[in-house]
DNA sequence: TAGATTGTTAATCGATTAACAATC
DNA sequence: TAGATTGTTAATCGATTAACAATC
C-alpha cells in the first residue's frame, strides 16, 4: 500500500533482529513493541510549548501527540494578558518560569511557536534550560550548542515542494 | 555552513546547466533567478486555506509565505459564527463557496486545517473544484485521485525524530 | 604566468532490490 | 511433502565524493 517491497520490509526489520517466525510471519503485536522499543517510544516525553498564540494554542490542543507517549507539560508566553487564560483545558504560565517548570516537570522537549525575532532568544533560555530537543515553527535560522537537536518545521518548503510538482503536471 | 561540501554543490548546479564561469565562481544573483525558475517558483500561487480555527489562523497569518510568492486568496469554515470574521485582515467565507472561490482566484494549492474526522471531506471537495495540490495538518490519512499531490504534515512525526536523538544520546 | 574555481569524469560509498536457502 | 514466508547474501542501482582538466 505505501510502495515499499517485501525485500525493503525485511531488510529495514532484520537491523532490529530477528522477530518473524519464517513461513510463518510476524506476529504484529509483538512487533510492534519492538518498534516502538527501537524507536524510544516506549516512555512519555514531557513537552513545552512557548508561545500561546495562534500556532502554540492549535499545537496545545492537537490530538495526536498522546497517541505517541508526548504531553503537553505547559504552555507558556511572556505577554502577561495571555498568562492565566485556557488553552486546552491548562492555565499559561509565564515565559519567566521557564527554567524552573523544565526542571520540576522533566521537559525533554520545546516547541517554539513564538514570532520570528524572539524565536533565537527562545532557543538560547530552552538550552539554558537543559532541553536538548528543540522544535522550531518560527521561520527563522536559529543558532545551538552542540548535543542540542534543532528541527524546523517550515511551512513554505512544504508548499514549494507542492509548487515544484505543479509545475512537472505543467 | 550547511555541511554540504563543495563536489555536492557544483554537482547539483550542473543539472540546471553551467551558470558559473572557471577561475572565478557563480554570480549569485544570476543564480538566485535560474534556481528559482527551475524550482518553478517564477510566479505566484494562490492557496485557499480550509479551517478558520487556531492552526487556520496561525497559518493565515503565517510571515513566511509572500517572500515565495504564495497568496492565501482565501480562508474559509463551515461555522456560521466564524464566517465573516476578521483573520489577518481577511473575512472568513463560508466552505459552501469553495468551487467558486477557487475556480474565480485561481487556486492552485489547498491547505487542509480542520479536525481529522472532516478532512478526507474536505479533500474531495478541493479536488472536485480542480485543486490539484492539497497541503493536509489534520492527523489523518486521505485517500486522493490520481494526479492530485497531496502532502502531510506530521507534528508527532517530528517530535518522534527528536526523541530518537534523544535516546542516542542516552 | 600563477592562482583560483568551475564543470565533469571516475571512484567510492551506501541503499535498494533480487535471489534463495532456511524454516515453519 | 507442498506451500509459504522469513533472514541474509549477492547484485544492482543511484548518489556522494574525489580528482583533475578547462578556463578565467
């Protein structure tokens, strides 16, 4: 259905071992703990969100992270007119706080969903921090120490990629 | 800086034909103006986005899209209460007028930004009114004709690509 | 000419695919 | 045994890198 062959299936599987039984099959149940073992799915991660506007509130009530084990630990923002108000059933805390909630909370994770020119300043207080994954929405370069793992999601790539097959169809 | 060696880059401007000249090196605004013609991104495309919620609305207000060329023509819900409001400036139209919206703008790009269970709807709608490239955030797999490019967004899939670095570093 | 940098061929590397013995 | 499917080796394929002539 999604275009790998058997032989692909196989060979990606053995890497972790051996868990099909041959002429048999595999035994999905148990293969996929194994996979999820291999992937380091099988704790929770405790997640930040910075930034309680449009893109940190739609991120804080987005179904699908519990489904893989990530909670939204808090979300936080420095203006203080949002800090007390709801997103997703959780009070926002204040960006100020930062530091003390990684710490008692156990945050693995920072999601930066703040404008473009804060987005550096983020980063640096998340690292500062201890948090050594960061997931960047802010279509900005930003700069971290070394053993800090920086993603960026960014939105026009996606639609440039579009864009290119638009244009092969002509 | 981006770690991609120097073989790496004449090797790939070369597909595009010669743009540089030996002894000297490439002129980089020439350059700018082949590589985005070869990525088609010469002329700009509409995009209709589809939820006028929280994600709907970060990516209406999204700074990112117009330096690429990209307009959102339109942002439409199928609440009455959010039809006519505001966001980034922009009244919110309702989902029944998406084929006239995107046959009078010419809307070449669909953003789907709405719950999972509509999503699969909302496809078929866009690809009923001629979309033939639709950008999906809801959490759901969807089923498109042949033709129609569609690509996924995956917050927990990028989360879970962190948490793999995570775990090798122990 | 000396120094520098492109464009391209050849060598290397890694990933995908095919084939098949092992096994139930 | 016959049929089926895994695990793994070998073959193939494609992409990256190195090397160097061509050129300014």
């Amino acid at each position: 259905m999604s275009g790998v062959n058997s032989a692909q299936v196989r060979k990606d599987l053995s890497y972790l071992g051996s868990h099909g039984t041959r002429g048999v099959g595999y035994r999905i149940d148990e293969l996929r703990v194994q996979l999820r073992r291999a992937l380091g799915l099988t704790h929770g991660y405790a997640v930040v969100i910075v930034g309680a506007g449009n893109l940190g509130s739609a991120l804080a009530n987005y179904g699908g992270f519990s489904a893989w084990g990530f909670e939204v630990a808090a979300v936080v923002d420095v203006d203080r007119n949002k800090v007390g108000t709801e997103i997703a059933g959780r009070a926002v805390e204040p960006f100020a706080e930062l530091a003390s909630i990684v710490a008692e909370r156990n945050v693995a994770i920072g999601i930066i969903a703040t404008p473009s020119w804060s987005a550096q300043e983020v980063a640096d207080r998340l690292t500062a921090a201890g948090v050594r994954s960061i997931l960047n929405f802010a279509p900005a370069t930003i700069e971290v120490p070394d053993g800090v793992e920086i993603r960026r999601v960014d939105l026009s790539t996606e639609l440039q990629i579009l864009t290119y097959h638009l244009q092969q169809e002509g």
